[in-house]
C-alpha cells in the first residue's frame, strides 16, 4: 500500500497531469480557463480568493524553497527566532489560505446560480485543498518544526521521486497526517486538469509587453481626429 501511496500515485498524478493538460488545451474551447463566475457574484469571489491566492502562493514557494535549497533552510532556521517567524508566518497563510478557500467552497455550494455551473470534480478539489491545508495545521501544531525535518526528511524523498529512484522508507515512519499531506497533494495534481484550476498553469506574461493602450471617453469627433498615437500617425475613427 505504501508503494502505491507514495511512489505510483504521485507518479501517476504528474503523469495524468501532464497528458492531461496537453489534451484539454488542444480540445477545449476556451483553453485554460478559469471560467470565472464573478458575473453571477463578486463579493463572496473577492473576499475568498485573495485570500486563498495570497496564502496559497506563500506556501507553494515555501514548500518549493526547503526543496530547492535545503541546506539554506536549515540554516535560516538555526536561528530560534528566524525558525519560529517562518513557522508563525507559514501558520498565518495557512489559517488565511483555508478560511479563503471556505468562503469559495460555501459561495459556490450556496449560490443556486453558481452551483449550477458547478462539476463535481470541482468540489472535489475543493475537498482536497481543505484536506491538504487542514493536514498542513495539523502537523505544524502537533509536529512542531515542519520547515526543518521538511528540508531534512522529506525533500530527499521527493528528490528521490524526481531522480526515479523512489525512497520511501522516511515516509512509512511518519504520522498518518504527513501521509495524509502528500497523498491529498498528489490527488489534487492529478485531477487539476480536469477542473477550473487548471488556469494557474498560464500566466498572461505578454500582457506586460504590449504597446499601451489608449482609451478615450466622451471626446468629440474633431478632438479624436487630432489624438496621435504613439506612432505619431492620426487617428481617423471609422465611426465619425
């Protein structure tokens, strides 16, 4: 069971993952999409993703930090007082990433105009974040240090994912709740495809590089006749 928990499934995850994406970019209308309901409803969407986002990103990259550069965890945390603001801060995204990802949940469960266009696959993924952050508060309360025994027991096993050449005999010792972390993360990679989620995997970084925009509002026909673009050629409305 272990085997398949902790070498097949995230094997399997990234693989599904990956055909998957691939598919669903090249069959779906509209790409990688978030399918964004803030036209049915806005407060509830504001409040719940920032939140969700903000604490979500801190711990994507923390996570993704103790296993890029171990060592240089290890050595931030040797110091009692960087070691407990890292774990406090971690905590505090956390609690921020859950209570988002809540609001989200109970929005889309009790608005009748955003739950008809709701898939069963995505409150799936939503049981599976609520499950990855709650196992996530659970070990940083009760196995304090996360961030230190993370950089030094775990990333050698998912190294060892990475390098094909699974260990997991650091994982079979461990509580049933880091169990329970990575099984819920290697669930929720697998089925992202399939979901709303799967917008995170573009990020529109050509909009940053476009020529600017020039928008007029409530100018007469003779004023936008003279407007020169940034080329230094007229403006000539077809509609005036």
């Amino acid at each position: 069971m272990n085997l398949f928990l902790f070498v097949g499934l995230p094997y399997a995850s990234i693989f599904i993952m990956l055909i998957g994406s691939v598919f669903i970019y090249n069959n779906r209308e509209y790409r990688f999409s978030s399918l964004s309901t803030q036209l049915l409803e806005s407060n509830g969407l504001h409040k719940g993703a920032n939140l969700f986002h903000a604490g979500l990103i801190f711990l994507f990259f923390g996570h993704l930090t103790a296993f890029v550069f171990p060592a240089s965890v290890l050595h931030w945390n040797a110091d009692q007082f960087r070691l407990i603001v890292l774990e406090v801060s971690a905590t505090g995204f956390a609690l921020a990433a859950l209570f988002g990802v809540i609001v989200l949940a109970v929005r889309r469960l009790k608005n009748e105009r955003i739950r008809v266009v709701t898939s069963k696959l995505d409150i799936l993924v939503y049981v599976l974040l609520i499950t990855q952050i709650i196992s996530g508060l659970v070990i940083a309360y009760y196995h304090r240090w996360g961030s230190s025994w993370f950089a030094s027991t775990l990333t050698p096993y998912l190294y060892s994912l990475f390098t094909l050449s699974p260990d997991i005999k650091a994982i079979e010792i461990m509580p049933i709740s880091v169990k329970i972390h990575i099984v819920s993360a290697s669930l929720i990679i697998g089925v992202i495809p399939f979901t709303r989620f799967l917008h995170f995997l573009v990020y529109p970084i050509g909009y940053f590089f476009r020529r600017p925009q020039v928008v007029i509002w409530n100018r007469d026909a003779k004023e936008k006749r003279s407007t020169k673009d940034i080329a230094g050629q007229g403006v000539r409305p077809s509609n005036n």
